[in-house]
C-alpha cells in the first residue's frame, strides 16, 4: 500500500471513500470539498492522508496542526475523519496511514497528536490503542448536529 497525501484528483474517490465511515451522513459536494480542503492546508503541516493499493482508495485521516501559545509554542494535532474501505478493513491499512499522519505531526513539531472517537465498540478502542494511542483523557463536546447512529 502507498501512503500520500491527497491530491485535486483524489477529491470524488475521497468522498466516495467516506460513506464507509457513515452512510447516511449529509453528502459534500466536490467544490466544497475542494475548497475545505484547501483551506485545511493553510495550517502548515496539516492535510489528508490516503493508503492506496493500486488506483483505490482504501484509507484515509485528515491531520490538522494547531498553532499553540504554550508548550514554548509548540503545536498540537489533531486527527480526525479515520475510515477504511469496508472491504479493506482489519488488514492494517488503517493503522498504517494513522502512524504516517502522526509521524507527519513529529516533523512539524507537535509535542502531541489527538483523536476521539464517538465508538463504544471495544474493537474501534483496540484498534487505536494498537495503532499508538492512549485512553487517558476525558473528552467533552458540544455538537450542533446530531452524533452518527453507528457509534455505539
């Protein structure tokens, strides 16, 4: 599998990638997209990150760099939007292009790489503890839609 990063032409095969993460979620419209897109990359180090195997799109992770006042000002990430192919799932694909985006964050001089999952199932848990991450803080939200139906 090949690790990069996105590029204009991967938008529809992005989006057609992202109903394995929720299906009944709201479509977004390739322009907005594409624009969405380029705005996430004006934070320097932040971008989406896709495994390919051959032409396919099989996973991706959207990684964002905040800027940061403390931590002698250096930046935080977040990782968001992580989904692999239904077909392509339990293969270490996913676990692959998460540790490229954290490796990412390494060179942009993070000092730390965050994501939350809204999953209750036990196997999302391990699949993030297995990929590097720690359960060990507790997270809030406030929500202005309602959270996915599959996340139990």
């Amino acid at each position: 599998m090949q690790i990069r990063i996105i590029d204009d032409a991967d938008i529809p095969k992005l989006l057609q990638l992202y109903r394995h993460l929720d299906p009944d979620d709201k479509e977004t419209t390739t322009e907005d997209a594409r624009k969405n897109w380029e705005s996430l990359k004006r934070y320097t180090g932040s971008d989406i990150f896709v495994g390919c195997l051959e032409n396919e799109l099989v996973t991706t992770c959207t990684l964002v760099v905040i800027p940061n006042l403390t931590r002698g000002g250096a930046s935080y990430a977040l990782i968001e939007n992580v989904v692999t192919h239904t077909a392509y799932r339990s293969k270490g694909y996913g676990k692959a292009v998460l540790q490229e985006a954290v490796e990412a964050a390494w060179r942009a001089g993070c000092y730390k790489v965050m994501l939350l999952t809204g999953s209750k199932r036990p196997a999302v848990h391990k699949f993030y503890q297995e990929a590097g991450f720690e359960q060990n803080k507790t997270g809030f939200q406030i929500r202005r839609i309602p959270p996915r139906s599959s996340l139990t």
